[in-house]
C-alpha cells in the first residue's frame, strides 16, 4: 500500500475512534477495497465488487462506510448530472476535474494548468474569492463515438 492510503485509512480510525465507533472487519474491507481501487463508484457498484470478493458484506455496510468516509474526508460525493451520487478517494491526485459520458456513464479524470489559470483571472477580474471549484464536461467518450462493429 502507498503512503496516501496509509493516511486515508490512518484518518478513518481515528475519526471512528473519535465517534465512538467499534471496528469492523467488513467495514475495514469495504474502506481499504475503495480506497485501493482509486475511482468512483456508486453506493451500489462499490457493493457489487465487494460482494464478488466477501459475499458477506451487506449492502448496509458498504452505506455506513462511505459515508463515514465522506465524513472524515476521505471520499468526496459528485452526481455529474444525474440522480445518483458517486463517491471517490479525496486523495488521489489532488484537484482534477472530468469529461463524463453521457452515453457509457464513463468518467475520465483530467488536470489542466491553463484552465485553473484561465478560472484564477476570471475570479481576480470580478473581485471574487473562489473557495472550491468543479468542473464537468458532458459529452461523449472516444469508445462511445466509435461505429458499431457488424457482426
């Protein structure tokens, strides 16, 4: 494991700790398997892939998990336009933003300085004091715009 997982999964004792909150193997599974997989997920993807692996994990679990990560910091909620929220590790490269796929759902991450630069001019021209930020893009992705293969 890799010292940005090492400190996610070191801040989720301590706030579990400091809630009162008594360990969990299957909780643990849940935090380390979301954090190791390093993507978004829904609450019910991330149930479906940790169920292939532990199929004694509930869905319920999967639930508390999540959102005590999200309380601690760990993992960030998004809903890129629909009604389903996703979740993903706060610390995987620090600020990015995405291009979304309106057809496949597929989510691909990107920086880019010049955007960041080009948003910085934007709120220093208008006297605003920007305190977060985030972009999506929705379109259509590469695989989507291929022709269909005949058979």
């Amino acid at each position: 494991m890799n010292r940005k997982n090492d400190r996610a999964i070191d801040a989720f004792i301590r706030h579990k700790a400091e809630r009162g909150l008594k360990s969990s193997g299957k909780r643990a599974f849940v935090v380390d398997f979301f954090i190791r997989a390093n993507r978004h997920f829904t609450v019910e993807d991330l149930y479906n892939a940790v169920k292939a692996r532990r199929p004694g994990i509930s869905y319920s679990t999967v639930y508390r998990a999540l959102r005590l990560l999200t309380e601690c910091g760990i993992a960030a909620e998004s809903m890129f336009g629909e009604s389903v929220t996703r979740y993903e590790p706060i610390e995987r490269s620090g600020h990015h933003d995405h291009l979304i796929c309106r057809k496949c759902g597929r989510i691909i991450e990107f920086e880019n300085l010049e955007i960041e630069k080009l948003q910085q001019r934007v709120a220093r021209k208008y006297r605003f004091t920007v305190t977060a930020h985030r972009l999506e893009l929705y379109g259509v992705c590469r695989e989507c715009q291929r022709p269909a293969r005949r058979r």
